[in-house]
C-alpha cells in the first residue's frame, strides 16, 4: 500500500488568478492576429498587477479591460463581498502596470521561417492510465470534480467567496489504483456566515464526488487554521506558472519544467506538452495499457 498526496487550487487562488490572466491576454492578441508570438507573465499582490512578457503581434489589445473582465469574472469584484478580495471593491483599487515588450528578435529567428520552429528547448511529460474515461488518475478527476463545483456554487452562494484549494491523501494500491482516501483537506474563502451549514454543503458533495468513483472518504479537515476571511491578492501574492504541478499530472507523473499560461503555440512548453498527453493516450488505447508516460 501507499500513501500519495494530490491538490488543485479553485480560480480564485492568486497564482491561478495570474495564470488566467496571462491566457486571456494570449487569446486576445491570437483572436486578433493567430500569428501572435506571446510569453506572457502576471504577477498580482496587494491591489497592484504587474504584467510583463514579450508580444509580438499586429493587433492592439486594451490589456486593462481584459485584466479587469478576469477579475470579475473570478469573483475578485463581487458586490458586498469584495472588500475581502480588494481594497474596497472598486475598479480603481487595482494599480496595473503594463510592462510588455517586443520578442527578441534572436528568438524570432527560430520562429519566424517557413517551418516555423520552436522558441525554445524544455522538458515535457506526457501520461495517461486507464482509471476513468478520462485517462487520468482517480484522484485527479475528483479534485477536478469538486473544484469547477465549487466555482459554480460560490456564483450562486454569496457565503462562498472566490479563493481556495483542495487536497487529498489516498491509499494506493500496487498498481496506483486509488482504493480510499485517506485525509481530505477543503480551504475555502468564505464570509464567516453559517460555518457549519457551508462546512457540510463542501463535505456532502465531496463525499458524492468520491462515491461516483467507488471511493470511501475516511475524514475531512476543512479550513483548519480556523478561519480564512482575507483571500485573493490581499491574502497572498499570485504569480504565473506557479501551479505547473497541479495543472499537469500532479504527483502521479514527471512534470516539465516550463509553464503553460500566456504561451502561444511556438512555445514547447505548452504545445508539446500537450502533444505528449495526447501520444500517451493514444498509445494507451492501442495497447490496452494501464498507464503510459
């Protein structure tokens, strides 16, 4: 038997939050010109977002606007509650700074022939098991499960607010088959309202979550640092790429070294990866494999 920890972390987390934001930017400048080169890096922390990166693109994007749509959308600015995100919840108390230059012009030698070659070297996984119809471990269906839960419970539910994570500890069989889950740890931003009633909305879904897979959860630890009131920038500094780990396979395979968000297709680290997952599933398939990396 063995013991593996897995976690994902809601929108409303601050890395993520960047992460978001990088990408919005990338497609904005890709809708507008599908040749764009973009490496495009956010960092967020007490009201202020500093953006940085090189694009290189024929189409203008109003980067203030696209910054602000995520934030809405995330629930960064969100009505009565978004003096626990913000400093008061108005536009106007997040400084942005727009720091984006030109690609170097060394790098666009490799990518701007007729080939059109890769921007850069790097180290990329690519894996698949055959646990679900997905093509990925258990635990990580179920941590993707409750996390786009929880995105839509808290845009219905003023009690729930915009950032978090969620982690488990499952035992494991010796072929990495997930067999009961251990410990299940929910850090949730919240009013402070009704604690035990939306402690208990959390657990009884996570419960049907890990029952749709056959799986027993033994216990839950929610929020146990007491309380977690003050989130989003205001609690913590975001910066992208931070959370490679939990947006590729998590503890279960190797994970590249680069990030993925703000990356347009010339970027190995993104599309490569990408290609690899999709090689593993593809042999997977062809061979009745249980896992290949």
């Amino acid at each position: 038997m063995k013991l593996y920890s897995n976690e994902i972390v809601f929108r409303g987390h601050p890395d993520k939050v960047c992460d978001q934001i990088s990408d919005a930017l990338l497609d904005a400048f890709l809708s507008g010109d599908s040749s764009s080169r973009c490496g495009i890096e956010v960092m967020g922390g007490k009201g202020r977002i500093f953006i940085t990166g090189e694009v290189t693109s024929a189409t203008k994007v109003d980067v203030e606007s696209v910054v602000m749509r995520v934030l809405k959308e995330v629930g960064y600015i969100n009505g009565d509650n978004a003096e626990n995100l913000t400093p008061s919840g108005t536009l106007a108390d997040f400084e942005i700074v727009n720091n984006l230059g030109v690609q170097s012009q060394d790098i666009a030698l490799g990518t701007n022939d007729e080939v059109g070659g890769a921007g850069d070297q790097g180290m990329m996984f690519g894996f698949a098991c055959d646990d679900n119809t997905e093509y990925k471990p258990t635990a990580m269906v179920i941590m993707q499960e409750f996390s786009k839960f929880y995105d839509e419970l808290r845009q219905k539910d003023s009690r729930f607010l915009a950032d978090g994570k969620t982690q488990l500890t499952g035992e494991y069989d010796d072929d990495m088959r997930l067999i009961k889950i251990k410990d299940w740890t929910i850090s949730y931003q919240n009013t402070e309202t009704d604690r035990a009633e939306t402690d208990q909305i959390l657990i009884d879904k996570a419960r049907e979550i890990a029952g749709k897979y056959g799986v027993e959860v033994e216990k839950f630890l929610v929020n146990p640092t007491g309380k977690f009131l003050i989130g989003g920038f205001m609690g913590d500094a975001g910066l992208t790429g931070r959370k490679i780990v939990v947006d590729s396979y998590q503890s279960f395979a190797p994970v590249g070294g680069g990030a993925f968000s703000g990356k347009d297709p010339s970027k190995v680290d993104r599309s490569a990866a990408y290609k690899a997952r999709e090689i593993a599933v593809d042999y997977l398939k062809r061979y009745n494999l249980h896992s290949c990396e």
